[in-house]
C-alpha cells in the first residue's frame, strides 16, 4: 500500500468508556468480519481480558475503509495494554502509531486514566482526534465533556466526534477523522530493511508470531531477516495481517503493520522492541528505544496439592511458550514442598498468571509473600542477588543490602491528594515534584519497590475511588537498613510468609499480618500463638484461643443429612489447607494475609 494511503493509531481511553466496543464497531463497518463472526468483542480475546476488562497481549487489526474521496485507506488499528506493568509494551506499540483515537465517556468526562494515557501518546507525538461516547445515554453532556478535554489536556476538541459505540452512531465520521487528521506514515521503500519487532506470542499451529511495524525497505517471504538486538538470524515464511482473521500477504511494506512467522519456537527469541532487518545489506544502525525487559517481583508458587507438581510444570512451561517476561526455576519450601520461584514484570502480572494457571489448568496454589530482588555485599567482599528471602544468609555475614527504587508519578483529581501524599510518606518515599495540570495533581515521588509490590497500587486506588492513576520506572538500588521477618505459627515458621522488609516497618508490618492470620486461621481444640519475629526478637504477637466445642454438636444428632453436609464441607476445606506445627491454615489464609489492607 502506499504511504499515503496508510493510518496507523491506537484507542486511548479509560476503563469501560468503550473502547471494546467501539473497536468492534469500526471492525463491523469496514467489513472485517461477518455479522455471524462477530462474537462480542473480538480485540479482548481471552477470557481474563474480557472479565477484567484488561488488554494484555497488544493485538491490531487491519480495517480497509474506503472514504468519502473515493480513496480505499488502509488503517490499523492497534489495541494496547492498560496497566503499568506492560508500560514498556505499550510505548513499542504507541512508538508504531502516527495517531490516537481518545474516546471519552459523555456522562464520566476526563478521568485519571485518560490523562496519563493521553500524555503517553503526546509524547510519542501522536495526533490525537476526540471522541465523546455514550452520547445516547440520558445523563450524557457532550458541551461539558468537550470543555474539559480542552481544558485539562489542552487540545482542540472543537471538533470531536459525537459517538455512540453502542447504537452505532458517529463510527463513520470516526472513520473519516481518522484518515484526515492522522498523518501518513513516512518512510523509505528503497532503503534497507527496518522494521520494529512490536509484539511477540506463541501460536500452536504457527510457532511464534510475530507483530511488526515497517518502518523502512520491504518485508517478504524468503527473506532472511536479522533480529539485531537478539543477534540470530532468520527465515520468513510468512507475511500477513489480521483483520482480525489472519490473512496472508504477499510482502508488507514502510509504514505498514502485520505480522510475519520465521520457525521461531520460543517468544524468548523475538523480544519486543528489537529491529529487524536483513542479514544481506541491512540496516547499519537499531531503531532507538530498545529495552531489555525483566522481572521485578518474584514469589513461589505452590500446588496445594503435592500430586499436582508435575502438572503445575507442565502449565507454568507452557505459559511461559507464550510470555517472554516471566520467568520460572524449581525451589523446594520445608512447608509448602515443591513448586516453582517466578519473577513477573509486576503483581498485576503475577494475578494474572496466578489466574490463569487456576483457571486454564485447574490448579489450586498458594503464592508466597512478593519479593523484589535485593543486592547483598558480604563481609568477605563477594556481591549476591537475592531472589527468594528462604536464602537469606545469616545477618552477621552481611556487610550492606540494597534495594530497588521507583520513581512513581501519579495522577489524581485534587481531593484524593492529601490522602495520596500520605499513602507514599508512610512507604517511605521521597516527593520530588508537584504539580497541577487542569484540576489535577501530578505528584512525582521515589519509593522503594518492596513497598510498592504488596498492596501499594490497591490501596491508592481505593483511597481514590479508583480515579488516580500510577506510572512507574526503576532507578536502581539504594542501600537500605532491612531485615527478614519471620512468621511463627505455634512457634513454627511459616516460611510462605516470610518477608524482607525495612526496620522501619517490621513492627507495623508484622502486626497487620498476626492480626490478619488471627482472623484467617481457625479455632483449633488448643491455643495458637501467632508471632512476627527479627531472629530471635518477637515483635507482635497474637493468640487464637481454643475451640469449645464439636462443631457438629449443635445437629443434635437429629438431622443426618445435614451433619453429613457439614462432614463434607470440613473434608472439602481440609483439602485447601496446609498443616504448620499441627495447625491447619487455610489456602486463602496465604493470599489474603499477604494483601494487607
Ligand atoms: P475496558 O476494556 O474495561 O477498558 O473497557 P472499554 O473501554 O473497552 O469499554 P467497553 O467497550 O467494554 O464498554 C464498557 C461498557 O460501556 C459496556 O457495558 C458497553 O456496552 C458500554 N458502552 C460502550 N459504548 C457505549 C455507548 O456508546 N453507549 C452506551 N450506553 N454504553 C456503551
């Protein structure tokens, strides 16, 4: 296709202000799909995506409009991830569009979200055309919401578009906006081959796939192609697009996006944002922007049953065929046996593979305490990274310990703030700047990432009814007075909830965490004590008394039916429980201590 004939952008907008839909919508009108294929909200293609309303894998489809010039356009459209884990995904994906779609809800208005995506693709120099959706709903006020997309992120929106993805209205006047107002994309198809690596999965029938956005030179089958930041070579034997069924292409050139296949067998070997170009006479020189990402967060994961190891193996091996960030090694835990010790790119991303692992492979686990990696100098001069705090070595053989820091910038309406301020003060971070855009605060703070990976991203989004919204990026390690925390229970360690933290907040820390296991374990026929301790220094303590009586003793014996029931209520909890020093602690104990409220 020509340059000038190609759109390239992407739908910003904030959660449930549409943007399934209206994806949908613009995929219906240009005929990619039949009205019989169209399954309801085709982008958002796995069920944890749908249910969550998240995208995690970007996906783009290739629309074919013809417009009111006569001229067929053809216009991809690229869906992108939505939260800060996959931030460096997102900018790959929002670095391949010249454009964005900002779809805004007419009743909702502007909302935190909105902005710091909008201000993401500012920065990529996008040209950004509005649109005010859900305009059939009765509490829509376009006029208002028009006046504070102008207001708050300063573009023009004199001429939005009034939609409703819903009922169908506006989706041509989108259409035409997107090809007048989005520029062509600008490249050179007799200059060596560029070409940028934006996305990578695997497909059981193709191996893995890859998304690309050519920016120089042609892309064609037969080609021999080299990744340049991952060093290999190879052979494509496949060009296409989606649209979003899979077709195939003779060639893709600049400026275009679709995706290509090479015998790839592990998406460890196509990373996103590497640059692909050809081994005879290629490019001398990547496209800017590459990062290598890794994870951040580790914790162990447990089958709840032991028999389920293998299984557990098997499913953890194949999710990772299809995601490059995560990581897996066997570890072996004194309570909880063996499982495996995984690294995310965050906690959002350790749910989601958490849930799909209980979902797509029925595997009941327990997840240890997150940990982000510290670095150990030893008093001998030897440097270790520490993954798991089970292999903390002994304090006195540590000279200093070091740890992650984030540099955080937060968006939030103004009323939040105060509670936002204190929120980052009391995880001992530092605020380097504060400013406010339209009617909103944009606080910058540095934080360390322990404090960050429990409950941080929760708790800022309940204190601010879900409106304030988070960025972050690593800034390396700071050397840190910390400690490892153990959890007691009938004076044995529970080593699932062990945990590095801060001297500074051992003490509050640990007592969250007995008080929350006082309400999570059951009475037993004895006394449990709980107890947080540093060594050998107890430093909160909580203690679970007693039970009295049978619990099947107020059936009176009378009615059988009902007793049995509750014999097989029991036999069904005992299954999801783990026994410390004769104590069984439910499965849900482990999760639900660790995400401290
Ligand atoms: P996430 O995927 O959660 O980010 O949401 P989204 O922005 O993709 O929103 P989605 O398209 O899933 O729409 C959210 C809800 O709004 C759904 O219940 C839609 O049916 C509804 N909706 C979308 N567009 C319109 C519209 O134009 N009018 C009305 N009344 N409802 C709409």
């Amino acid at each position: 296709t020509e340059l000038a004939q190609i759109r390239n952008f992407s739908i910003i907008a904030h959660i449930d202000h549409g943007k399934s839909t209206l994806a949908d919508r613009l995929i219906q009108r240009t005929g990619g799909l039949s009205d019989r294929e169209m399954s309801a909200q085709v982008l958002d293609n796995m069920d944890i995506e749908k249910e969550r309303g998240i995208t995690i894998k970007a996906q783009t489809v290739r629309l074919n409009y013809t417009a009111s010039d006569g001229i067929t356009y053809e216009l991809n459209l690229m869906d992108t991830p939505g939260h800060v884990d996959f931030a460096y995904e997102v900018s790959r994906s929002l670095a391949a569009c010249e454009g964005a779609l900002l779809v805004v809800d007419a009743a909702q208005g502007v909302e935190a979200q909105t902005l710091a995506n909008v201000y993401q693709s500012i920065e990529h120099d996008h040209e950004i055309v509005p649109v005010i959706n859900k305009i059939d709903l009765p509490a829509a006020e376009p006029e208002k919401v028009r006046n504070e997309i102008e207001e708050v992120i300063g573009i023009d929106a004199s001429d939005a578009v009034l939609a409703s993805a819903k009922s169908g209205i506006g989706i041509d006047e989108i259409l035409e906006a997107v090809v007048a107002k989005i520029p062509a994309p600008k490249g050179d198809r007799t200059a060596p081959l560029k070409a940028m690596l934006v996305d990578s999965w695997y497909d059981p029938y193709l191996g893995v796939v890859i998304l690309v956005r050519v920016i120089d030179g042609v892309i064609k089958k037969g080609l021999n192609v080299k990744f340049m930041q991952g060093g290999t070579d190879h052979l494509v034997d496949r060009v296409g697009c989606f649209t979003p069924k899979r077709i195939d292409l003779p060639e893709l050139g600049p400026g275009e996006i679709g995706f290509i296949t090479a015998q790839i067998k592990e998406v460890e070997q196509a990373k996103v944002g590497d640059t692909i170009t050809t081994v005879k006479g290629g490019a001398a020189q990547a496209l800017p922007g590459y990062k290598e990402v890794q994870p951040v967060v580790f914790c162990g994961l447990f089958p709840v049953d032991a028999n389920d190891f293998e299984k557990l193996r098997e499913s953890i091996g194949k999710l990772r065929l299809n995601d490059a960030s995560f990581s897996f090694e066997m570890e072996s835990s004194a309570a909880l046996g063996f499982g495996f010790r995984c690294g995310f790119l965050g906690l959002l991303h350790l749910e989601i593979i958490q849930e799909r692992l209980s979902r797509e492979y029925d595997l009941d686990l327990i997840t240890t305490a997150p940990s982000v990696v510290y670095r150990l100098t030893m008093t001998d001069g030897t440097v270790k990274e520490l993954h798991n705090p089970a292999d903390m070595p002994d304090p006195v053989k540590i000279d200093f310990m070091e740890e992650p820091w984030i540099k955080a910038v937060i968006y939030t309406p103004d009323e939040y703030l105060g509670s936002i301020l204190k929120l980052c003060q009391d995880r001992r971070g530092i605020q380097k700047d504060l400013t406010y855009v339209g009617g909103r605060a944009q606080v910058t703070y540095e934080l360390p990432l322990n404090e960050v990976v429990f409950d941080f991203y929760d708790r800022l989004k309940s204190i601010s009814r879900g409106y304030a919204s988070f960025d972050y990026e690593q800034i390396g390690l700071q050397e840190g007075d910390l400690v490892m925390m153990n959890i007691l229970v009938n004076n044995e360690p529970v080593d699932a909830l062990s945990m590095v933290v801060h001297r500074s907040q051992a003490e509050p820390r640990g007592r969250a965490l007995v008080e929350r296991l006082k309400e999570l374990i059951p009475r037993h026929m004895f006394k449990i004590p709980i107890q947080a301790a540093i060594g050998a220094k107890v430093i909160a303590r909580e203690t679970i008394s007693a039970m009295r009586k049978d619990v099947t003793a107020k059936c009176y014996g009378g009615d059988i039916t009902r007793k049995k029931k509750l014999l097989e209520k029991q036999k069904e909890g005992k299954k999801r429980m783990r026994e410390y020093g004769n104590v069984q602690i439910p499965q849900e104990a482990f999760i639900a201590a660790l995400r401290m409220g």
